[in-house]
C-alpha cells in the first residue's frame, strides 16, 4: 500500500464565493477545492470576530484540518474491502433510483463478490485490472453460449 501524504495546501479566493477557498492535493494525485467558510473581507466566523489580518490565518488553519480530513478518509478508502465500498454503494443509491435499477446493481455486485470468493473480505486496492478483465471473459462466455 503507498503512503499517502498531503502534498500541498493553498487558499484562493473565488469571484463568486464571500469565503477563502482551500485546494489541496495528496500524493495519490486527488485534488481537493472547498470552501472554509471563513470570510475574505474579515467577520465572524464560528462565533469569533476576526480583522482582516486575522481572517487568512484562520483560513490557512481551516484548510489544513480540511486536508488532514481527506487524507483520513483516502486511507479508510484504502483499506476498504470490496463488500464494504459495494454496500456503501449500494446504501447511496437506494432511494435515488428505481429499485429495478437498485436491484440490477446489487445483483451485479453479489455476483462480482461471489467471483472473487475470499478475496471479497480483502481490501479493495488488491483487485486488480486483470480480475476484472478476468470476470468480463468468463461472463461474455456465459451469455455468448
């Protein structure tokens, strides 16, 4: 498993937003861009009234707790097993689409976890590009016999 680490922290400001925005990138190469919520021309924020020379400070501070938060959640991705990312899957498209569709998916997905065995309980990142080209094989025999 790499090491993920947060490469850099910046803020900007958007022409359309009153708050300093945060970009940030990992070494995985996932970008982030978000707002803090903090205000540019100084205010409060989260209770406290801060100057203008205090504002992106505070910003900066916000940004890097943001970046901390996406680096937690890539390694809790990381270490996700393919049973967890499909019911997480699964849990977010209930009620969004036609249980038709919800119940295609989750056919589809039993049957992918049915595949790979074992291998269902282990993390994700080690299901690789060939298991999927793998099962795409076997199925198209399947149906094309």
């Amino acid at each position: 498993m790499k090491n993920n680490h947060i490469v850099s922290v910046g803020l900007v400001t958007d022409a359309k937003s009153p708050y300093w925005m945060a970009q940030w990138s990992l070494s995985n190469g996932k970008r982030w861009k978000k707002s803090t919520k903090v205000p540019v021309a100084g205010g409060v924020f989260r209770g406290e009234r801060l100057s203008k020379p205090q504002v992106k400070n505070r910003a900066l501070l916000v940004a890097q707790a943001l970046a901390a938060e996406s680096l937690q959640e890539c390694e809790r991705e990381d270490n996700m097993s393919v049973r967890e990312l499909f019911d997480k899957m699964l849990e977010g498209k209930l009620g969004r689409l036609s249980m038709a569709t919800y119940n295609n998916a989750r056919t589809t997905y039993e049957m992918f976890c049915g595949w790979l065995g074992k291998r269902a309980n282990e993390p994700l990142r080690l299901v690789t590009r060939a298991d999927i080209i793998a099962l795409a094989i076997e199925n198209s025999r399947y149906w094309l016999a």
